[in-house]
C-alpha cells in the first residue's frame, strides 16, 4: 500500500468515525430529551445542574460539547484512540436506550 492509498483510509476512517461520534451525541440528545418528557430525570449531576440552568437552551451546550469532541477527535493522532472515545461517547445511547426500554 502506498503511502497516498494509507493516508486516504486513513482519513476515511476518521471521517467515519467522527460521524459516529456526531450521530452518538445527537442519539444521546434525542434519547434524554424522549426521558425527560416521560418525567424520568437526567442521571448526570452535571447535565443536570447545566439542564436546571440554561432551561431549554441546555441542548445547544450538549450540542456544544459533541462539537468540541469531534474537534480533539479530528486533531487527534491515533485512530485506536478515536474509536475508544466514540465508544465511550455511545455508553450513555445504550444507557439511555435500556431506561426506555424499561419504562414501557
């Protein structure tokens, strides 16, 4: 493989994985903001404290932070390191996932 071909999947692979960490942070605000209209609260004191002091306008610091994440992501040097992060950034989709599920 040539050193063009590898940067190219390489890049790929970022690309991908910086769209997974993009849908993980949108299914994390779709999934909290679906327990917060069942009357269930928010698991996370600090998404709490930040949810009881901006109001409504709590998804655009969510939002926020998912932006900043993909921004380190980009930057970042090691593709191994970037899935392990997208990773951890999907455990609250799962958690989330499981709460709804048992509500039902």
């Amino acid at each position: 493989m040539t050193e063009k071909q590898l940067r190219a999947r390489t890049s790929l692979l970022k690309a991908m994985l910086l769209v997974s960490a993009l849908l993980m942070g949108y299914s994390d605000l779709i999934t909290t903001n679906e327990i917060l209209q069942r009357g269930m609260g928010e698991l996370n004191p600090i998404m709490r404290f930040t949810q009881e002091w901006m109001g409504e306008w709590w998804l655009i610091a969510k939002l926020g932070l998912t932006y900043l994440v993909m921004w380190m992501l980009w930057h970042g040097k090691s593709e191994r390191q970037m899935a392990y992060v997208v990773a951890f950034i999907a455990t609250p989709v799962y958690n989330n996932l499981i709460i709804l599920a048992g509500s039902n």
